[in-house]
C-alpha cells in the first residue's frame, strides 16, 4: 500500500479503489436483502447510514478508529446476515412451493400476499445499516493510514468519489434487477448472503491470526467470493428443490 501511495494520485486511485471494493458489498447485499419487496428504500436508507455514520466517525476520530479489532464487527456482521439469509431461504422455499403448486394447477386459498414473508421495514433497515457499517469500517481503516500519511484531502476526495459512483450505478441498475421474476432473484439474493457471511467469516477468522489467504497469485482475496458464490447458489438451490419437493409430497393428489 505504501509504494501506491506514494503519491498524490496513487493515494487518490487506491483511496477510490478501496471505496468501491467495499462499498460494491453493500449494494450487493443490499439487493439481496431487498428481493421480492416493492421498495428498496428501507435498505438503501439502512445503508447510506451505515457508511455515513462509520465515514463520519473516521473523519472525528481518525486513527482512534482504526485500533477497533475488525475481526469483531466482521463476525458480528457474518452471525446477522447467516440470521437474514435463513430468513430469505424460507422466504425462498415458500415462493418456489407457490410456483410449483400453480404448475400442478392447485389454487392457494389465502390472498397470495407475499410481503409479509420478507423482512420488515425496520429489520431490512437495521440489517443494511450494519452491513454500511462492517463494509465502511474496513474502508475507514486503509484511508487513515492513507491519511496518516499525508494525504488526508486524497483519501476523503476518493472516499466521496467511490461512494458516489456506487450510488449512482445502484440507482441506474435498480429497475433492470427489480424486471428478475422473483423467485430466481430470490435464490440469487439468499446465495448472495451466505457468500458474504461467510467470506466475513474467513476475514475475521483471518484478522484473528487463525487463518491465512490462500496463495493467489496477486489478486485480492475479494476474488474468493467468486467461487463461494457459485457453491452458495448450488447449495442454495439444492435445500429448496428438496424442500420443495417434500412440501409437494404431502399435498393430496389429484385423481
């Protein structure tokens, strides 16, 4: 990091860098956590809150921050979204089991509502705001010791810089992802919170001294959530069709 930053636009590049690395997480997860609501407002609100009081608190209290072991608010934040992904696969397996009912020609007696199966306004909103937070926290880190080392105006110019591009690139993409149909869009969001609760795992597990990256040829350990994607969107898929599947075993068959 330091060779990078050695320079004025070195530390203005890795400051932007950083901010979108993480801060790419939080609208990820954000998403996901909205699937099937009408709104993502709650969770865009929770999140912008989350960056925004952490980005607040690096700006007062600098330094002082950057000593918070980071390993604790990464498995804080892994425990809530493994709570919130068993929340949405169930939320997932309903949605799926409506599906297959309509295709076996069985009508649902109730109203078909599906809003209350998702988190509720205050949750989704609590939910985003923490993972603002973690995702903000690990930023603040990497742009006091930017910073620290001169280049205090670089690392706030490219913070603000990486937020705003992630803002506006989560409002240009929000309605082509709200056109998913919303049972793929639930399978893709559940398996998003687990890639990412456990990615935080490993993290803390790793900041902790009790784990180390693999040897990845350079790249970040980012890139890891590439391949814990695909096996959460298997495993992910896997729990519903059997689910599914029981829940349709029971179900009186038609003569």
């Amino acid at each position: 990091m330091s060779a990078l930053a050695g320079n004025i636009g070195g530390a203005l590049l890795l400051s932007f860098l950083i901010t979108v690395l993480e801060l790419t997480e939080v609208v990820a997860i954000v998403y996901a956590l909205g699937a099937g609501r009408k709104s993502l407002r709650h969770g865009a609100l929770g999140s912008a809150s989350g960056v925004a009081v952490v980005g607040a608190a690096g700006l007062v209290v600098g330094v002082g921050l950057s000593r918070i072991p980071v390993d604790y608010t990464l498995i804080a934040g892994a425990v809530l979204l493994y709570a919130f992904g068993f929340f949405l696969l169930r939320s997932t397996v309903k949605t799926y089991f409506k599906e297959a009912k309509k295709a076996r020609g069985i009508v649902d007696s109730g109203s078909g509502h599906e809003e209350g199966e998702n988190l509720s306004d205050h949750a989704l909103f609590a939910a985003a705001f923490s993972v603002g937070a973690v995702e903000t926290t690990e930023a603040v880190i990497v742009l006091v010791a930017v910073a620290a080392g001169g280049y205090g105006w670089e690392a706030l110019v490219g913070f603000a810089a990486g937020a705003i591009l992630l803002l506006s690139l989560g409002i240009a993409l929000h309605e082509r992802i709200r056109r998913i149909k919303v049972p793929p869009l639930k399978w893709i969001a559940t398996s998003l919170l687990f890639t990412f609760a456990v990615f935080w795992t490993l993290e803390s597990l790793v900041s902790a001294g009790k784990l180390s990256w693999p040897s990845l040829g350079g790249l970040p350990p980012d890139i890891l959530i590439l391949p814990i994607f695909v096996v959460a969107l298997g495993c992910v898929k896997a729990a519903v069709t059997y689910r599914v599947n029981a829940k349709l075993a029971v179900l009186p068959q038609k003569s």
